[in-house]
C-alpha cells in the first residue's frame, strides 16, 4: 500500500517528524509493506454488492501488526474500573468485568491506530482515546492510519476516509486537551 495523503492535526506532522522520525518511518515502511491485493479476501453479502470482493480490515490489521511487532511495536491495553457514584440512590447497575481501552500500536510514546471502520472510531481515537492515553501517561503523541475514499470505496459500505475525516477536524478545530497527531491516508498500490 501507499501513502497518498497527510493532515497534520494539531501541529502532529512537526512534531511526530522532529521527535519520532525514526518511528515515522517504521509506520510508512509497514504501510508499503502491506500487499493490499492479499487483503482483498471480503466476499461481499450487502444487498448493494452482493458477492464482489472486497478489502478484509481484518486481514489489513493483521498484515500492520505482522510488520509492526516484529519491529518492537506493542499494543497497549488499560482495564477500565466503571465508577457507580453517578447512579440514583437505589439504582442497582450492572457490573461489568473486563472492560478495557486499548491502542493498537505504541513504541517510544508513540501511538498508532490503524482504522478501516466506521466514522465514529476515527474521530473517537483522534479526539478522545489520544487524549485519554495521553493523560494516562502512555503516549505524548499519534498517528492515525486511515484509508482514503477510494480505497474505502472497495471495503464494506459504511467505512470512513481521510477526505470526510480530516474535513470534520478543520472545522472542529483543536482544543486545549488536543495532543499533536499525523494523519496518514493510504490507498492500495
């Protein structure tokens, strides 16, 4: 696969270069390691593309952490403890067990999430899990993978892209809990 576009959110381009240019470059070595054709094992069963072949975003997440662990890549994973203070008196909550937040990659302070998925996970990993990890003392700063619309555009419907992505960031705009992030659009080759 191949870089074809970048968004610096919140300064991250400088910084991800100036600080952590030797991890940059394991980042864009997996992506070009990445054969997108291997991954193309989907066989669609939605109604507007009964049976074509589609990109796996298992099989692409498999394929970056091949690459990335065998570099000294790990993930990270923080157990959640839920709170019960915010419940009404007498309310009896669920208790949950096992719950967690994790990052998919982090070397050095570095963060790295990989996303085919829905919108939602993209701006939630930039806008709140960054931040979240930052705060935890995991990482100081991230880059965030995504696919741009026409690579998304042969994966299953619903996937989000760095187009529609990155627009939402410019008009959100960065907030004072913001931690600097590069965001890499990749196609396939």
């Amino acid at each position: 696969m191949r870089i074809v576009a970048k968004y610096s959110f919140n300064d991250g381009e400088r910084v991800v270069e100036s600080k952590y240019a030797h991890l940059l470059r394991e980042v864009e070595e997996a992506i070009c390691s990445v054969s997108s054709k291997k991954c193309k094992t989907k066989k669609s069963t939605e109604k507007t593309m009964p049976g074509k072949l589609l990109y796996s975003p298992v099989a692409l997440n498999a394929a970056f952490k091949k690459f990335l662990f065998a570099k000294d890549w790990n993930s990270h994973r923080e157990k959640c403890e839920y709170s019960d203070e915010f419940y009404i008196d007498g309310y009896e909550p669920t208790r949950t067990r096992g719950a967690f937040r994790d990052m998919d990659f982090v070397k050095e302070r570095l963060g790295v999430e990989v996303q085919f998925g829905k919108y939602a996970f993209m701006v939630y990993n930039v806008c709140a899990k960054m931040t979240i990890f930052h705060n935890l003392g995991i990482i100081d700063a991230g880059i965030e993978v995504v696919p741009v619309k026409r690579f998304a555009e042969n994966m299953s419907t619903g996937v989000s892209y760095f187009e529609q992505f990155t627009w939402d960031l410019t008009h959100r705009g960065v907030s004072n809990i913001d931690i600097p992030v590069l965001i890499l659009g990749i196609d396939s080759e």
